[in-house]
C-alpha cells in the first residue's frame, strides 16, 4: 500500500483539524473521520441537503499505521457485514434476523484491536438497505456481493485511532456546489437500485444461491469453499 494517501472528507463545514472521539459511534465502522480517495465522492457527501458544501482536502501519511482493508486480502463481504451490525441500526424484519445479526458477529467479525485505518464499503442509502435485506434472508450472499459494486460507490477510508489522526494534514478544499452535487448523490443511489431490480434469475439460480438462513442452518465458517465460490463471482 501507499505510504501516503491523499483523501477528502464531504462536509458542510471546512475541517482544518479533525478532532479525535468527535462524530457518531453508529456510523459504518464506528465513532472516526471518514473519507475517500474519490474527491467526486466527497462533494456528494458534502451535499445531504440543498446547501453547498466542501471537499476537504488530506495528506494521510500511513507509514507505521495499523491498516485494515476490508475488500482486499484476506477480508471478504461477511467481514464487513459483521463490522456493520456491530455499530449500525439494523431494520430487522425477519425471523431470521436477530438470529442471522447474532450468527454473524459471532463467526465474521474480525478483530480490530489496534486498527487506526479501516478502508471498505460506505453503506450509504440503497447499499444500506441491500445489507439489511441479507440479513432478513431476503436476497442471497451472491446478490449482496453484487450489490455493493453497483453505482460506482466506491470506498472510504475511515481514521479510528487518536495516533491516525496526528498523521493527517490538511491541504485545502473545494466547494461542493449542491445544485449539481445534491443531486448527484441522488441519481448514484437511484442508479445502484434500478441496476439491482434489472438483473434476472432462473430457477437454478436461486436455488444455487446461499442465503444467511442455509449459512447458519449449515453452520458455515469463514473458509467454506461454498462461501468462498459465492463471493468470488
């Protein structure tokens, strides 16, 4: 990995100095600066309502830092999904669910003592709602992998150490003008939803596909080959 990475946080404010223990500990990966390497991304982010916003700008210097990848190496899908409903509110709708929430932060969770950046999935909107309907064993494993490379999301790169963020140096930012921005935001959660809705399954498709419910009716571990082949595709 680079040493040094140059990231940007979607705010409505301008952040000179991000301040450690200061944001929601129920965001994606707890209570962090979150940024991305994407500076359109981060004049989405800066844009939730109709008011202009910035793209902070960052040097995060990475040498010596503990970092976790969570869509790289020996991560997968289930990894970040266990990290999720360890800090989000989940909507749960099913039976299934409590069960499925408890199964899978018991057998996915990984260990993240020490981690100072975590880099995954943002679980923004319709991304969200895909996870949640997996856990309530609505859609399968397959289509949730799927789902998350839809609408050109992208990643965030998450400080979480009070040593992350003496390592990171603010450059300057751009304004995120909201009448293109606020509405882009938008079109990219709409684009992920009708490209989702849009893909047709056969019969054996859905009968191939694994589901939380068979996951923990089988009692599945992290290096199940059945696991393993439903996240590769």
């Amino acid at each position: 990995m680079k040493q040094d990475l140059i990231i940007y946080h979607g705010s409505q404010q301008i952040v000179e100095t991000p301040k450690f223990g200061i944001g929601k500990k129920y965001n994606d990966y707890g209570c962090g600066f979150y940024c991305t390497e994407n500076i359109e991304l981060a004049k989405e982010w800066a844009c939730p309502v109709k008011n202009d916003g910035y793209a902070n700008k960052y040097i995060m210097h990475l040498e010596g830092m503990n970092v976790m990848h969570l869509t790289k190496g020996e991560f997968n899908i289930l990894n970040w999904l266990a990290i999720l409903l360890a800090h989000r509110r989940f909507d749960i709708t099913s039976p299934i669910g409590n069960n499925a929430r408890e199964f899978i932060l018991s057998r996915f969770m990984p260990d993240v003592t020490g981690v100072d950046v975590m880099i995954g999935y943002r679980a923004d909107d319709s991304y969200f709602s895909f996870a949640e309907d997996f856990v309530n064993n609505t859609i399968s494993l397959r289509d949730l992998n799927l789902a998350m490379r839809l609408g050109a999301l992208g990643e965030q790169v998450v400080l979480l150490s009070e040593r992350s963020f003496g390592q990171v140096e603010f450059t300057g930012y751009e304004v995120a003008d909201y009448r293109e921005y606020y509405y882009k935001r938008a079109k990219r959660d709409q684009n992920a939803r009708v490209a989702y809705a849009s893909r047709k399954k056969n019969l054996q498709q859905l009968m191939d596909d694994i589901f939380v419910l068979d996951i923990m009716r089988e009692d599945m571990k992290y290096d199940d080959p059945r696991l393993q082949s439903a996240i590769s595709e």
